[in-house]
C-alpha cells in the first residue's frame, strides 16, 4: 500500500510539474506588438499561444518584427514572465540582489521582485545567472514558489503514467 501512495505522489507531482510547465510555455512572451505583426510566427504551431501571450502582455518579441518562437529562454526571461502574469509594478524593486543583474538588465527589477518575494534564491555565491538557460526544474521550483506568492493552488484533473522522457 505504501508503495502505491508513494507511486502516486510522485506521478501527481509529475502531473503537477507537466501542467505549470505548459502553463508557463503559453503564458510566456509579452510585448506591444501582436503576434499577427511578427513576421516569424504566422505559421508556427504555436502562433495561437503567441497570439494570447503578448496580447496579455505576458512576454515581448526579440524585436518590433520577431518573437522567435523556437528561442530557448533563460532565467531572466524567465522571472520577466512571472513578474509581468503577477500583474504587480516591480519598478519599485530597485536594490541590487545579486551580483550578476546590472540595473541596466531589462530583468532587474523582476529578478529582485522574484528574489524578495522568495519566489528565486539564486544559484550561490550572490549570482543569479540571467544568460543560463532556464531548465525544467528550475521552471517547476520557480512555479511552485510563484503559485505559493500568488496563493493559488493548480488543479490537478487527469493523472499522466509515464512520459517519453521521464528520467530527465
């Protein structure tokens, strides 16, 4: 019995981390533009997602004509993301936290918005490594931290067994 209980806390948790990192990949770029006026979305799989997206407000383009959808983000992108779905104006948030997010970094005032809401603590030694590529565990810490702030908690509606790359 206790192993079926703990079976199924992990493939929840599974569930859990599947769900928001979906959640975040179709709430994720933010910007003035539409998607319609990017010149590299309209026939991309996902230009529907896009279109939601930047019409939130949620994530930017790479330029006034390009989102790159096929871009992969890092952590800065990241926490800009949480901040602008939070709703909240993080330009109060202008203490410098670590050491390697210049006030002249578009994500400063998310990073320290995120870091003082304990949503990030960083990577160690006062770095946050904006430039990395943010990975899936990362997403999902970040995520959970984010639903703690916010004090919402996701529904859970459908179990998933195994997946394709379930030891990564």
């Amino acid at each position: 019995y206790r192993e079926v209980k703990k079976e199924r806390s992990l493939i929840r948790k599974k569930v859990l981390t599947t769900v928001l990192l979906l959640m975040v990949f179709v709430l994720a770029f933010n910007t003035a533009v539409s998607a319609n006026e990017f010149t590299d979305t309209d026939k991309h799989w996902a230009k529907y997602s896009i279109d939601y997206v930047t019409g939130k407000g949620y994530f930017c383009g790479t330029s006034t004509t390009e989102f790159s959808p096929d871009m992969s983000m890092t952590r800065g992108m990241f926490v800009t993301v949480l901040s602008r779905m939070s709703g909240i104006d993080v330009s109060a948030y202008s203490d410098p936290v670590f050491t390697d997010v210049k006030e002249s970094d578009y994500f400063f005032s998310a990073v320290n918005w995120a870091y003082d809401n304990k949503i990030v603590a960083g990577t160690g030694n006062g770095m946050f490594k904006p430039a990395d590529l943010v990975t899936r565990e990362q997403m999902s810490l970040m995520l959970g931290n984010y639903l703690k702030y916010m004090e919402k908690t996701p529904e859970v509606r459908n179990e998933i067994k195994k997946y394709a790359d379930n030891a990564k």
